[in-house]
C-alpha cells in the first residue's frame, strides 16, 4: 500500500492511544474504587445517593453505591462491573473487591511509569493472585461450621450496616434459622428464603416466619381473618364470568329473556364459588380476579380468599402448602389442596397481609423485615439478603476465613514470601499486588480512627509472633487482637471472589492502550 493513508474509522470516532489511554482508564477506575473506600468495615460511613429525578438511597453498600452512580466512563464501569459480579456471585464483598481493584490499577500505573511491560503486569498480577488463593486455603477454619460459628460469620457481615435498632447478634440468629431452614441434601435453596420488608414499628420487631407472605389483602370484608388448619388452594385463573359471555349481546326481546340471561350469569358466578367450596377449600389464593359476587359467596361459606396474587408468590404458596395450581376451576380437587398450619391475615396501617404459615412442605421461609421509615426498611432489606448470601456462602461454599483485615495480612505475608523464587520484573509486579492487598486492612484502620501506618506495623508484627492478627472495631476505636477470638469471621469464597475479580479488573484495564469509541 502506502501513499495515502486508510480511514478505517468514521470522522466523529474518538481515539486515545498508548500512554494516554492507560492513564485516563487507570484514573477513572481508581477514582470509582476510591468512593466506596469509606464505607469499609464496621465503622465504614453511609453514601448518600440522590438521582436526578431527586430519589434519596442511603446506604454503605459498596455494590448499591456503585449501581446508583451514573458512572460513564468504560473503564470506570468495569470497577462498577467488580461489585455486580462480587454481589451476584457471593452476595457480599463488593467493597473489598473495588478497593482493591482500585488499588492495583493504582498500582500498575506505577509499574508502568516504571516501564515495566503491561504484559509483565498481567502476569505477576496472575501469579500474585494464585498465591494469594493459596494463602486464604491455609487460612480457612477447618472447624465444622457449628450453628455459633456460622452466626458468627453472618453477624460479621452486618456490623455498620443500617440495622435500626436491633442488634446483629439477633439479627443474625434469626438469619441462620431461617438458611438451616432451607437447607437440603444438595445446599441451601436460596430461592426459598424471601426478605418482605413493610415499614412501621422498629427494627426490632423483624422476625422469621416458617412460610410465605403474601401481599394481596382477602376481597371481602366479611371473610375470616384467620384460618387453623387450612386447606389450601392455589388457582391460576379468574373468578369471573368468561370474557366472551360478558361481551356477548344478549338478542333479548322480552323480560323473561332479560331474567334468564341474568340468571345464567348468576348460575356461572355460583358455580365457580361451589366447586372452590366442594372441593374443601378454606383458603384460595388466585393470580386473576375474583367478581363480587363470587367473593360474597365465598364469603358466606367462610372461605378465606385472595386475588391478583403474583405469580412468583403463587409459586412460594404453592412450594409452602404443598398444593397443585389448578389452571380450570371445574378441574380442582381434594388432592390439588395444600395445607397449612395457619393463614393469618394482619393489618399494618393501610395495609394487609396474609401469613401463610407451617404448610405440609414448608421449605420456604420469609424473614420479615420492618423499620420505621422506608430507608430503614430498605437498607435491612440489603444487609439480610447480603447476610443470607454470606450464610450460604460459608455452609456451601468453603467455609470461613478471618475477617478484620487479618486474611489480608495473610495473603501479603504469602505473597512476599513467594517473590524471591519469582524472576525479572514480573517480580516488581507481584510485590506492587502485595502492596495493593495492603489497602485493605490500612482503610480498616482508617475507617476505625486508627493512624493506619501504626495499625499496619503492629498487625505485622503480631502476625509474625502470634499468628493471625486482625483490626478488632470496638466501640468508638479498634484494637489489634484475634479476630477468631473476637468472632468477626468472612465466608472463604467471599475473599476468593474479590481476588479473582479484583485482578481479572485490573489486568484487563492495565492491558488497554487503545480507546476507540464511537461518538
Ligand atoms: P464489603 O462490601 O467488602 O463486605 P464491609 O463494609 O461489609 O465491606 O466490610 C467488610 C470487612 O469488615 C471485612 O474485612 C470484615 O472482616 C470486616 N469486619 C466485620 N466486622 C468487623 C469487626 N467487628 N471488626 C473489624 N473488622 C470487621
Ligand atoms: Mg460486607
């Protein structure tokens, strides 16, 4: 070719290229990591987040802060990226795993200053993270994960977070009744734990109950507002006159026509009531409508019923109950029934609800959250799910490490001690990784009120003498001590997943030297 050089690229593509693509991305990265980096640990600081259209989120959830953010810039997405994933994956972390990625992107940019290669960046980065993974195996509890000790590790998950007024010890009993309750042969089945949250009363009146809520109220006034011993159906239909009967013009040309057309609507609307009553039905939960006059029938016959149920509610129902959905009136029968210990239908404020509770299976679960206002009952929502995850976590997934930046110094430890086998400038990199770990328990530190570089010098030191050695937050201040002692334990897979997560970030936007983006 040469001569005339080739456009391969519309006019309005913006370019950035070599150095200044891997600063302006390492920035934008770090400045997202450094956000979340006080809102670390116990004493970590609430973000509040307000949106354009003015909706206030108040939390210390680094993978909510970062979702609520308006982030544009690729690079500072993939950090947002980090925190998704942490929370999809392991459901708690998200901080840890930003700020770290935040800190070795920091640190990269050094290395590259340096001229030391991307390509070796990568690749120590690599070989510090598969130390690093080795470091939290040999740190890993080999004691069985006893009821106390998961506690533990749940209630670990919660402090700082906005709890109202009950106190996580509580919080987490109440956590890990509700996972051992889902706990089957082949895990714990997540999908049957639910957090409902309804504001009103303090946090203290959370609690667990062995079944579902549902959140329709019963359609008529007169119906129970309590049934023992219930025969339960499930019904995925309407209770109503067929769309074409309604539609249909009547060819009336007398009053005794008038007459029989309305009493065969009145026939219809009777029939459905009788087949729910001869079936046996006490209680019918049903995803469409229910017309009027069916519902004062079944009012009459004392059955309990509820419309507009959602199809994931149906589902719980049905799963708790142990009944069949009928998808056709005529077809119910006995044998599609479920049963329940109670149906209960209760009023908060304006509202009702139905609690569905001690049912023939009974594998599900609901953790009912309240709070006094709706950032309360909000931010208890996020840290019981994240406290579910963390439970989960540790039970199915490789058991628990210790917390308070205590696996961290574990980590760097391992890693230094592995550089000197490692040659040429890959060995800067896997150092500059040890370094970034450091973030973790120094935020600790800072977050806690401590001077971190004295904090950080005195976990070494007892690291080296005494064994683990972790920031022990308590009260105002924290101390250096034994977080295993001190009960503040983190799920294995939960530091596993923010190294690799972290690192995959990192070298990923470390690699970039070209920025091509369409305007
Ligand atoms: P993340 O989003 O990373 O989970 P958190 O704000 O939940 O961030 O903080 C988690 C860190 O706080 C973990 O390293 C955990 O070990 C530590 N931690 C929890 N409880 C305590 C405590 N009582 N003292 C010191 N550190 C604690
Ligand atoms: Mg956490």
């Amino acid at each position: 070719m040469g001569g005339q050089p080739m456009f391969i690229l519309s006019e309005d593509t913006e370019r950035t290229r070599g150095e200044d693509a891997q600063t302006s991305n390492i920035q934008a990265g770090k400045a997202v990591a450094e956000t979340v980096r006080t809102t670390l640990g116990p004493r970590g600081m609430d973000k509040m987040l307000v949106s354009d259209s003015g909706d206030v989120v108040i939390t210390n959830d680094g993978a909510t802060i970062l979702e609520e953010m308006d982030i544009e810039h690729p690079a500072a997405d993939m950090i947002v990226e980090v925190a998704a994933t942490q929370e999809e994956e392991v459901g708690d972390g998200t901080t840890t795993a930003s700020v770290l990625a935040g800190r070795l992107l920091a640190k990269a940019e050094d290395l590259l200053e340096d001229d030391v290669h991307p390509t070796t960046i990568v690749e120590g980065y690599h070989e510090a993270s598969r130390l690093a993974l080795d470091a939290i195996d040999e740190v890993t509890l080999d004691a069985t994960l006893d009821d106390d000790l998961l506690e533990q590790v749940t209630e670990s998950s919660m402090t700082g977070k906005g709890t109202g007024d009950i106190d996580a010890a509580t919080l987490a009993e109440t956590v890990v009744t509700a996972v051992k309750h889902a706990q089957t042969d082949d895990g714990v089945a997540r999908d049957d734990i639910t957090v409902r949250t309804q504001t009103g009363g303090g946090a203290s009146a959370t609690r667990l109950v062995e079944g579902v809520i549902s959140e329709e109220e019963p359609v008529h006034a007169e119906m129970p507002r309590s049934v023992s011993d219930a025969d339960v159906a499930v019904l995925d239909l309407d209770l109503d006159l067929q769309e074409a009967n309604i539609d249909a013009e009547y060819n009336v040309t007398d009053v005794d026509q008038l007459e029989q057309a309305i009493s065969a609507e009145e026939e219809e609307l009777r029939s459905y009531a009788e087949s729910v009553v001869d079936a046996g039905v006490d209680v019918a939960f049903v995803t469409g409508d229910i017309e009027d006059r069916v519902a004062s029938i079944l009012a009459k016959e004392g059955v309990l019923a509820v419309d507009s149920v959602s199809d994931d509610e149906a589902t719980r129902i049905t799963r708790t109950v142990g009944a069949t959905t009928v998808g056709s009136v005529k077809d119910l029968e006995a044998e599609d029934l479920g049963s329940a210990e109670t149906v209960r239908v209760e009023t908060f404020g304006d509202e009702e609800l139905a609690f569905i509770e001690g049912g023939a299976n009974a594998e599900t679960v609901t953790l009912f959250a309240r709070g006094g206002t709706e950032h309360v009952t909000d931010e208890l929502e996020r840290a019981l799910n994240d406290a579910i995850d963390v439970a989960i976590a540790a039970l199915d997934e490789g058991g628990a490490v210790p917390g308070a930046g205590a696996t961290e110094i574990a980590i760097a430890d391992q890693i230094r001690s592995g550089t000197a086998a490692i040659e040429g400038r890959k060995q800067l990199a896997v150092e500059a990784f040890a370094d970034a770990v450091d973030v973790l328990p120094r935020t600790l530190a800072e977050n806690t009120g401590m001077d971190p570089i004295d904090a950080l010098v005195d976990l070494r030191t007892t690291h080296e003498s005494e064994g683990l050695a972790g920031l022990i937050a308590e009260g105002q201040t924290g101390h250096v001590g034994d977080p295993i002692e001190a009960g503040v334990l983190d799920p294995a897979a939960v530091k596993r997943e923010a190294v690799e997560s972290a690192t995959e970030a990192a070298t990923m936007i470390a690699r970039i030297d070209d920025v091509i983006s369409a305007n």
